[in-house]
C-alpha cells in the first residue's frame, strides 16, 4: 500500500519503521531536515521536506492516490488539519494522532466525523487502556479490542454453587449488553446456542459493556468476596487519568503519587475516588509510611522513560509483587524483565498498532483465538450490500452459528441488543469456528438476491 506520514517525530518515525518492514511503499512529510534524514539513513523510506498541513506538500508527496494518510506531528491542530487535507485531496483513509483529551473523547463535539477523519488515535489513552485490561483481568483472554475500554471479556470457572449451574443460556437472567461467548467443558469448547446448558465446573467466557460487568460476574455467582487490590502509580500526567477512569467502579485500590504539587491538586479535583498523594513513591521515607511493599502493582507512568524504569526496578527489590512500567522508546522492552519489571507499555507502539487495525480494517480478519484451532475472534467490516443490513438482529438468522458480541457505528462501540440494526461501514467483532472467515466474508459482502448461493451459514 502507499502510505504517507506526516511528522518524522517519534511516532511518526516508528510507524514509518513498522509500515516498510511490512513491506509498504512510504513517505515521510517533515519540516525538519534533520529528523527526514534520519529516517534517510536508516529506513527504505521517500522523504519530503515541508509541511504536511499544506496542501501543495501534500500532493507531492502522493497524499491524493494514498491508502493512508497518517497525521502524526506533535501538535493536535495541524495533524487534524493535515488528516482532513488529505481526505479531501482524495486519500482513502486517514488518521490523525491527537493528544488532547478535548479532541479525542468526543465528549463536547465530533472532531473527526466534523473533519472527516477516519480514526482519531491518542498513544497516551490507548497505553492506558491497555495497563487497565492487565490490572482488570491478570488472567483474561488477549483480546485486541476496538472498543477504547468500554467492553470487557473474562474467562473463568462455573462455581458449584452458582446461580446459573444447570440453567439453559435462555433462562439464564443475564444483564443487558452481555454475551456468554464459549462455554468449556471435559476440554470440549463450544459456541452456546439458546439452548446450551451451563454447569457447575464448565470454563465460560463472558463479554460485557463495562456498565454491566460486575452483575454479569454476578450472575454466575462470581461476587466480590476478595479484597480490593492495591495499585499504586507514580505519576501523574493524562494517562494517570484515562488509567484511573478506567478502573473506576471496579474493585481496586488506587494510590497516585504526584511530586508537582498543583498537579497534584488537580489530580485530587478530577478523581476524587482515588487517593493523591504529593510525594516521591521511590523515597525511602514515603515508600516505607506508605507500606508501598505492601500493594499488588506498582506502575511508572511519568514523562521520563528512565525515571519508570529505574523506580519499577528499585520497588521490585523492595519486594512489590508485580511492577509496570511505561517507556516512550519501545526499543527497551526487550531488556525490562531482566531488571525485574513484569510488564512494559509503549504508547507508541500502541499508536502504530492502532494505525495497523485501519489498515487491515476492510474485509474479515481473524485477532486472535479463544481456543487454538477451535474459536476464532474475527474483525470485519460490513459492505453496503451485505445481506445483514437493515433488520434488527433478531430477525437475521444468518448470523447462526457466530456470536456478534461488538458492533462500531460511527466511532461508537457498544455490545448489541436483539434490536440492533447492521448498517452498511459498521465493524463488528464475532466469534466463530475456526476456519469460517470466508463463508463470514461472503455473508458480510453478499446481497440478499446472491444469498441464496451461500447455502446456510451455520457451522
């Protein structure tokens, strides 16, 4: 594909790196000499030095025939410019990498349905989303999820004395905005149909909205009789907040430890669910007062790479369970674990893998497995004359034998209801068999008068 970037800063330059590995034709659109010959020395890159918010650079460099344009300077206005120039002059997608939470939530006014901008991407909330699935779920299913954090999926044991154990999926009282995606049993996984019956011992997995979790959990007779886990988190710039809005309402203990003391205060006004603390986690002083050996995970989220690192190695000698840190520079994961750290997160690499889902976005594609060469999660994208469109889904039996557990309708996620209607441009999450991704295409992308030609599409 022909792919151009504008901004040769850090994102910009490993998204650059990531795309030519991959095989992709680039160019990189910087004002900066010196950062365009950079990505000249090292990647197998076009360049073009001028600004990428211009849109006479932006013709020379190709942005008209483009698949992707990718906005990703260090200023929100010009890469919001920028992706929209690009749109205009006739790119097929575009993304823009903003920072500011006023651009990217969407809370007051939609800034890329406005400019036309396929995807809006913020490395620092999409890092934080990330933390929060680990803290949330230690032992849940990797999902690559498009839902931004509002939906939540969990693999765990029936206990004998549940509530749903011996109950059919039609008699279970399941919150609204949830699905019992797989149920295992004697090692034998199976997609549930209304009439599947859950038992004491059976492994399900269970998908819901971040509203209704908890009483989902709860169904299964999964309440809360554990202690609430300790979090402590040194730092305290936005991802500190997307992270703590994250685990808000869950069962956490959250600690946030600010050395600035404005920031500190501002920080104590937005969460007031959480603790704030003005101190230095990593003094020996504050560390022992606030029995910080004592918490289950320790994460490092300040501005300063070497800062995350040397304070998540220092408190895992301290003897914190588990230790989190995050570094803008992605080249240092690799080393971290030999130091003690448990996990590490780049915001930057999170950019460039959301920058990869627009890429592979059209079509069927398969994210990950629930159970090897059994149940496939697959991502696609609905065409405008796919036979799905326009029925609320309970009426479309052609879904049989798949579970739609998540639907994305104008940058909105959200788990379907019975009455939820398919509209053409829609990307949905669905979990099947192995190996049914093709007869998924065709149903996806096949007209009600060719629907005849699939035969039934359960499996």
């Amino acid at each position: 594909m022909n792919i151009v970037i504008g901004g040769a800063g850090h994102v910009g330059y490993h998204a650059a790196e990531v795309l030519v590995a991959a095989g992709h034709r680039v160019t990189v659109v910087d004002s900066d000499a010196n950062a365009l010959r950079a990505i000249q020395d090292s990647l197998d890159a076009a360049t073009l030095q001028g600004s990428c918010s211009e849109p006479r650079v932006l013709l020379n460099a190709g942005a008209d025939k483009a698949d992707l344009v990718v906005a990703a300077t260090n200023h929100d206005e010009v890469n919001l410019l920028a992706a929209s120039l690009a749109k205009g002059l006739g790119a097929d997608r575009v993304v823009a990498r903003v920072h500011h939470r006023a651009f990217f939530e969407n809370s007051v006014f939609n800034y890329a349905e406005h400019f036309g901008i396929d995807r809006l991407i913020c490395p620092e909330y999409v890092a934080a989303q990330s933390i929060a699935r680990t803290l949330r779920n230690p032992a849940a299913i990797a999902i690559e999820t498009f839902a931004r954090g509002n939906i939540e999926i969990q693999e765990f044991p029936v206990p004998q004395d549940s509530p749903a154990a011996g109950k059919t999926l039609s008699e279970l009282k399941l919150p609204p905005r949830t699905r019992l995606v797989a149920i295992s049993r004697d090692s034998f996984v199976s997609l549930p149909r209304a009439g599947s019956t859950v038992e004491a011992g059976d492994v399900v997995i269970l998908l819901s909205d971040r509203e209704h979790f908890d009483a989902a959990l709860e169904a299964f007779g999964h309440r809360s009789k554990d202690a609430r886990r300790r979090i402590a988190i040194m730092g305290g710039p936005a991802m500190a907040v997307w992270l703590c809005r994250a685990l808000h309402a869950r069962r956490f203990s959250i600690r946030v430890f600010e050395e600035d003391p404005q920031r500190a205060e501002e920080l104590a006004e937005k969460l007031d669910w959480v603790t704030v603390i003005n101190a230095d986690p990593t003094d020996e002083a504050v560390f022992v007062e606030e029995a910080l050996a004592q918490v289950d995970t320790f994460v490092a989220l300040t501005n300063d790479d070497e800062r995350n690192i040397l304070g998540s190695a220092w408190v895992k000698t301290k003897g914190v369970a588990q230790t989190i840190a995050v570094v803008q520079r992605p080249q240092y994961g690799h080393l971290l674990r030999h130091v003690g750290i448990d996990r590490s997160f780049s915001p930057r690499s999170s950019a460039v893998t959301e920058i990869l889902n627009v890429l592979e976005e059209k079509g069927v594609r398969k994210v990950t497995s629930l159970a090897e060469g059994v149940l496939d999660v697959f991502r696609a994208r609905v065409e405008a004359d796919s036979v799905v469109l326009g029925r609320p889904l309970k009426e479309v039996s052609e879904f049989s034998g798949w579970v739609l557990v998540a639907v994305e309708h104008d940058g909105k996620v959200g788990v379907p209801t019975a009455d939820t209607v398919i509209q053409a441009g829609d990307t949905l999450l669905i979990v099947g068999p192995n190996g049914t991704d093709k007869k998924l295409a065709k149903l996806l992308a096949t007209s009600v008068k060719k629907n005849h030609e699939l035969g039934s599409v359960a499996v």
